[in-house]
C-alpha cells in the first residue's frame, strides 16, 4: 500500500505555523494524521486487519486467549499438535472383517474395545476383545468411520465388492 503520510511533524508540514492554532496544536486534523501515520507504519493492507478482527472475535467468542493460540501455533510449529476428526471418548465405528461394525469410544491415540472383537492396524479381525487396539487416524474413511451410515454405506460396498 502506498502512504499517504511521511515523516515530520503534521503543523509543519499543514503550514499551520503560518496562521495562529486556535487547538493549541491538537486538532482533529492532526489526530487523523497521527492515527494515519501509526497504522501505515504497522505496513498491514486494509484486508489483513479486516481479517485478523474477525479472527480476533471469533477466538473471543470461543473463550480463547492469545495466550492457548501461541501455544498451539509452537506446538504445531514443532510437530506436537495433532488435529483429530473425532474427540476423545467420542463413539466411531469400525468395520470388522467378519462383517460386523462395533462401535468402540477413543481415548486418545486408541480406539479403545470393549465387547465385540479386537481389529488389527491394518483392519484384520483378531478375535477375543482385548482393552485397546491401536488403529491410525489413517484408517479413518477405511476401517474406521465417523457415523454409523458412514460405516453400513462402506460394509454394503464391501459385501457388493
């Protein structure tokens, strides 16, 4: 963006040194320019602070400080955040091979298994249940879905396949 305003002093350069300031040096004019001369020095375009106040209102709205979004960006930047689809102890549902869906709860890097059967990483029927199976978020529109329908559409292909 191209400024509008340099550097000096705002009566010199309005020439108000050439007609008595009935402001004392604090008119409107001058407080413009100020405000003008501060936001052109943060070298944002117009957008860019439009979008930062949406994003702004949008973490207040949310109960989110400044504070967790700094956190969050340096865990990111250094590999440790994880966005997961599900939330933890959260119900997804898992296609077994034997054709059955169980729907276990997650716990975090698990998904844990409590009645049915035990699956394996790459989605094989194991057999009696076990506490947890590990299965990867990778395995998330394979294996393992989100929805019950999700799940019977996938087992119907399956079955059709």
């Amino acid at each position: 963006m191209e400024r509008l305003t340099f550097d000096g002093n705002f009566c010199d350069i309005a020439q108000c040194k050439e007609f008595p300031c009935p402001y004392n040096g604090s008119c409107s004019q001058r407080e413009v320019w100020e405000k003008l001369k501060a936001y052109e020095a943060t070298g944002l375009e117009p957008e860019v602070c439009v979008n930062y106040k949406a994003f702004e209102d949008e973490a207040i709205s949310k109960g989110v400080t400044f504070k967790r979004i700094v956190a969050l960006m340096e865990a990111d930047s250094t590999g440790r955040l994880v966005v997961r689809p599900y939330r933890i102890c959260e119900t997804v549902y898992v296609l077994l091979q034997d054709g059955a869906i169980f729907y276990p709860e997650t716990n975090g890097w698990y998904i844990s298994e409590e009645v049915i059967g035990a699956i394996s990483p790459d989605g094989f029927y194991l057999g009696d249940p076990v506490d947890d199976v590990y299965t990867p978020d990778s395995e998330i529109g394979k294996t393992v879905f989100l929805t019950r329908e999700e799940a019977e559409n996938a087992l119907e292909a399956m079955k059709d396949g």
